[in-house]
C-alpha cells in the first residue's frame, strides 16, 4: 500500500531518470508521482547571458523531459524561486509529499529547510535523500566520532566502509511505471534559452545529459587503466571529464564508483587512482558539510582560521596582475595556456588548475578568493566544495593543503608536464614558432630564436609579470605571519611533486 497518493519529485543536481535516489523512493512510495525542475532566478540572476553551464543544464532538462514523457509522466519546468514554485507546484498538483535528493552548499541547505518549513505550513511531507555522494555528513568518522580533516585517513575509513550496497543502483528506472499525467493547467512546457536571459553556449561544450555523459563515460573506460599515467598531462587525453556531469547528476555517482571500484580490485592502477579522485569528491563534501565557514556566500574563510591572518596584494598593481592572470598575459606560457583553456571552454586540466592557483596566490601574492570566484565564474564543473578546498590546497590555507613553502615553479611545471609545448602551442599559438626548449620561458630565448620565430615581447606575447624566484621570497615573508619567523621553515624542493602533486 502506498505512504503517499501523490508525490512530486524536485529535480535539481540530479537530471537523470536513472538511478535516482529520491525518484526512486517517491516511484515505490506514492501512487502516482510528478516530477518538477526550477531554473532558480536567484541562481541565473547575477550569471553572464553567455553562461555555458545554463545551455547544458538547460539541454540536459530537456533530455530529460523527453524521458518521462515517454514514461507517460512529464517534467513541470518553472522559471522562478523555489520557495515559491515548489510549494505552489505541490498544491496545484495535489501532492502529499516532496521528494528531493540533498544538497551540500549551506545556500542550498537554507533554500531547502526554507522550502520544507513553507510545505510543512500546507501540511505537506519533505523528504531528501543521498545521492550525489556515496558517503555524506557522518557516515565517514573518526574513531572518536569526529569529521575528518586530512585525506589519506578518510581515504582509508571510506574504503573500509565500502560495502556492495553502497554503490548498488536504485531501480527508479524500472519503476517509471508510477509517473502519472500532471494536471493540463500545470504542464506548461520548457521556456526557452532566450525566454531564460541565456543565449547558446560559445565555443566547445560539453555534451549533455545522461546520453552525454554515457558517451564519455564509455570512452573514459577504455582509457581508464593508463589514468594513472595520463592524466598529469594536459595535451594528452587522460582524464575521464565527467565533472560537468557529476555536477548536474545526470550520471550517478554509484554508476562510475562502481566501475572503478571493480576494475581496481583486479589490479587497475588507472581505476585505482581515479577512484582516490571520486572519494577527493566525497571529501570535500564532508568538508563543507561540518565546516560551513569555507563556503559561506560573500564570507567564506580560511579553513585553518590563522591564514586569514595573511596580506594579500591590493591596489592598481595587483589588479592588473590580476587581470592579466584572468586573461592569460602573466608572460608564463603554461599559466596563460591554461586560462586561455577555461575561458574558451569553461573546463581546465587538473594539474593546471593547481598551477594556476599557485601562480596566483603565490607569484603573484592575490588572494585566493578572488581566484576562487573566477574559477566559480567560468568552470562547466563548478562545484563549490571541491572549488573551494582546491583553492584552499593551493594557498596552504585548507584542510590537508600543501605546506606554506612548497611553491610551483610554472616553468619546470611546464617542461615537466608539456614537454613538447603541444599544450601551449594550442592555446598561445604566438609562441608556436618557437623550439620545445625555448617556448617554456620565451624571456630566456637568445634573440635570433626570438626573430626566427616572429616574436617581439612586449608586443606580441608579454614579458613575465612577475619574477619567480623574487616573488618565491616574498611569499615566505608573506606567510610569516602564519608560523612566525623563528619557526620559518627550509625550502623545500618546489618541484617535488610527491609533496604537492
């Protein structure tokens, strides 16, 4: 016998019919079953019209209409605020219960407890569920009941955790048979990209929804076993680019664990290593869930509270080193490279994103929150928990982040991981002309190289912004202020990738 007679579904990060924890418990649990989605004018207001993540989600929206329409249900779109439209939507439709999948971001926490309270007011059930993490708030402990701060532990604690189970799929799929008609007053279609403020994405994108995601998962897999070789290398085809996927759930997290938690129990080294990088996911997760302070909209702060002790560089000169950064101009081939890379694309290779990060926060001395929000601008994969503990790694100021003094060098990063300059030569293709020893550190070219190549710096690439090796010392000095001079530590080897890799 059913709990409920009808239930409405709110998608969010969640845009797939298959394998969907909260569809599913509404399929089992009501009679009949609507299915809502919200562009949330709060979130689409302050965005760029030329925003790709909204042409994708919007995409992968319809994708999944078309999926339970099929089914014989239908997707009731909303151009609006949730704490309206849901409860409205509930209503309008008949609904005894609510049935979300749950959110990390302390802005979504306060939308979903604001929208559930409106509802209980109606005397309408919430309920949510997990299903963008296969461990979440405190399945993941310490012995002494305590959130984890450090990786490697709750690395050991996850896997030791594992059971079949917890990547075994929800049949929501199989049980489509549930979706009833919504009423005809309530279905009023998807608005479009233009009635949405958007305009369709410029550049490269991303294929959307689940059939997008299956086709670069299907191609990932078979390139999985060398993850472990590739993926450090940005002009090869190693990772697996399943963020913007994962983001917006229209794959399941317990489909691609599942995958990779098989094929490493059989040896897979590639499997092994990218499966480190789903619990990295989980990780950060469970970083904002128990320390909100990271992530709070306009006051997010340093995870370890002394680093936000730290004098960042202001005024006119840090903001034109600033948007020089932004603009792929710092005269670092590399640096440039890999921004040009995010602002034609809206993705940016892992390693690059550290080096980035790096250069920003410790070349040039700005602060990582301005970085943060420029990454949160421009990335496909946005996530707010991995975008923040990733910037935090960077500057030393997160949990389990690199030591204060272990600095990227961009110019041995570079001939380290771009030997050839295939990387650089795609996306600065002004130094294309030059010899994989010289196109690393134009500056260092002998000037007949330079001509040969048609280079005038200054004119058609820029010189360095900033000098390395001067900008390393003033970074120490700079965190003195977190350790103190008398604890100051040696240098270490910037290029010791065991230690900041």
């Amino acid at each position: 016998m059913a709990d409920f007679d009808v239930g409405l579904v709110w998608f969010r990060r969640d845009l797939r019919a298959a394998d969907n924890a909260a569809l599913y418990h509404a399929l089992t649990r009501c009679r009949r079953v609507l299915c809502a989605f919200v562009f949330d004018r709060e979130i689409l207001a302050p965005l760029a019209k030329n925003d790709r993540r909204v042409p994708f989600i919007h995409a992968s929206v319809v994708e999944l209409d078309r999926t339970l329409r099929a089914a014989g249900g239908a997707l009731l779109v909303r151009h609006a605020m949730p704490f309206d439209a849901i409860p409205a939507l509930a209503r309008e439709c008949g609904a005894n219960a609510v049935f979300v999948n749950r959110d990390y971001e302390p802005s979504a926490k306060a939308r979903d407890e604001a929208v559930a309270q409106r509802l209980a007011g109606a005397g309408i059930a919430f309920f949510e569920f997990k299903d963008q993490a296969i461990f979440d708030r405190d399945e993941v402990l310490t012995g002494s009941a305590k959130p984890y701060t450090v990786f490697t532990p709750y690395k050991r604690k996850w896997l030791e955790t594992l059971t079949p189970d917890a990547l075994q799929p929800y049949a929501s799929e199989d049980n489509l048979h549930a979706l009833g008609k919504p009423p005809a007053q309530a279905d009023q279609g998807i608005p479009s990209l233009a009635a949405l403020g958007f305009a369709d994405a410029e550049g490269p994108a991303f294929p959307a929804g689940t059939v997008g995601a299956y086709a670069l998962f299907d191609d990932f897999r078979d390139r999985m076993t060398d993850y472990d070789r590739t993926r450090d290398f940005p002009a090869v085809k190693g990772p697996s680019y399943m963020g913007v996927h994962l983001r917006h759930g229209t794959v399941s997290i317990r489909a691609l664990a599942r995958v990779a938690h098989d094929a490493q129990r059989h040896g897979d080294r590639g499997a092994q290593t990218w499966l480190s990088e789903l619990i990295w996911r989980d990780f950060y997760f469970a970083v904002l869930h128990h320390f909100p302070r990271v992530g709070m909209p306009g006051d997010h702060r340093a995870f370890k509270p002394e680093y936000d002790r730290i004098i960042w560089e202001t005024g006119e000169a840090a903001d034109a080193h600033f948007a020089a950064w932004c603009a792929g101009q710092t005269g670092y081939p590399l640096v440039d490279a890999a921004m040009r890379q995010l602002n034609t694309s809206g993705y940016m290779h892992n390693r690059l994103r550290m080096v980035t990060a790096s250069f920003l926060t410790k070349d040039l001395g700005i602060d990582w929150r301005r970085g943060e929000a420029y990454f949160e601008a421009q990335l496909n994969d946005f996530e707010l928990s991995s975008n923040s503990g990733g910037w935090q790694w960077a500057a030393s100021s997160g949990c389990d982040a690199q030591p204060y003094f272990r600095i990227f060098n961009p110019v041995t990063q570079s001939q380290k991981f771009d030997a050839a300059g295939k990387f650089i030569r795609h996306y600065v293709p002004e130094l294309s002309g030059l010899s994989d020893r010289d196109i690393h550190a134009p500056w260092l070219a002998k000037p007949d190289a330079l001509k040969a190549a048609k280079i005038a710096l200054g004119a058609d690439y820029p010189p360095p912004i900033v000098d390395h090796d001067a900008a390393r010392k003033r970074t120490l000095l700079r965190y003195d202020v977190v350790r103190g001079p008398a604890k100051r530590a040696a240098p270490a080897d910037e290029d010791d990738d065991d230690a900041i890799a």
